[in-house]
C-alpha cells in the first residue's frame, strides 16, 4: 500500500509514546506508523498489544544515537516526519548520568534535521 505519509514516533513503547502511537495508527490509518524504540526499562511493547497487527504499524527496534541505523530506516521507509518522545526521562537518573541524558536529547534531534533537511 501507498501511504501518504510515513512517520517515525521515536520512544513509542513508552507511557507518553504509546499513546500517541496508538491515536495516530487508529486516526490515520493512510500514515505508516513506525514506532522506534530501543526498549529500555521504560519501554514495554505490552502497551501497545491491541494494535501491533494493524497493517499501518511498524515496530523497530533502535537506538535514536544509531544515527547510520536511523539515517537508513528513513530512505527505506521515506519517512517524512518524526515525533520525538524518546528520552531518558526520570530525573534520579538525570543526576546520577547527565551525559546519556544530553545524548539521547540533542544528538537525534540534530541527526533527524539533518537527513529531513537532505535534498530527497
Ligand atoms: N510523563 C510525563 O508526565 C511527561 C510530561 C511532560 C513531558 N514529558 C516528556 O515526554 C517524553 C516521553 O516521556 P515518557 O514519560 O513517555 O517517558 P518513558 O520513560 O515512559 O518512555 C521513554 C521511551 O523512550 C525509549 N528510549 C529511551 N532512550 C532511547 C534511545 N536512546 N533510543 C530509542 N528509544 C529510547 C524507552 O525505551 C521508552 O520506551 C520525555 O521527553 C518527557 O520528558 C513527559
């Protein structure tokens, strides 16, 4: 199928990612749905078992700093926005790691301007 659009929703197995994941896949069922997420603690692809079988739906299993991994997956899919909700999002983890916290923000959010503002 053709899709008019395709987004990546990044950290989509988390508590705010998978329910904008599931509105987005229900709501527009012409937009492929791909949702990115490295599945750490936070995330739970439980969350999201009521749709996982919904032609529009794509689940990949990455981390938002591949930027090789996610530069690829956007040519193959032609992905044509992102909705970033991936983060290391509790704050005692924050403290006790600042780095991985600054890594998982800026870092994607750069490479993704970066391939969506290539010449296609
Ligand atoms: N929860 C809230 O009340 C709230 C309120 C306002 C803003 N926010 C913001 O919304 C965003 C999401 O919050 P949340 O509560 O859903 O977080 P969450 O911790 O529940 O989910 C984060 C998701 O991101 C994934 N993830 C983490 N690092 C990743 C990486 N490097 N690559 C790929 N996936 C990765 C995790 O596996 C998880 O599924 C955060 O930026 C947070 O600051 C949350």
């Amino acid at each position: 199928m053709n899709y008019k659009r395709s987004i990546i929703i990044t950290g989509g197995a988390g508590f705010i990612g998978s329910h904008v994941v599931r509105l987005f896949v229900n709501k527009y069922p012409d937009y492929k749905i791909i949702n990115l997420d490295k599945l750490t603690y936070a995330g739970n692809l439980a969350n999201l078992k009521d749709i996982e079988d919904k032609p529009n739906y794509k689940f990949v299993k990455m981390d938002i700093c591949d930027f090789d991994g996610v530069y690829k997956l956007m040519q193959d899919e032609h992905v044509d926005g992102i909705i970033h909700l991936a983060a290391e999002s509790h704050v005692d983890r924050s403290i006790k790691d600042p780095f991985t916290f600054a890594d998982g923000h800026a870092e994607p959010v750069a490479s993704s301007e970066a391939v969506l503002g290539e010449p296609a």
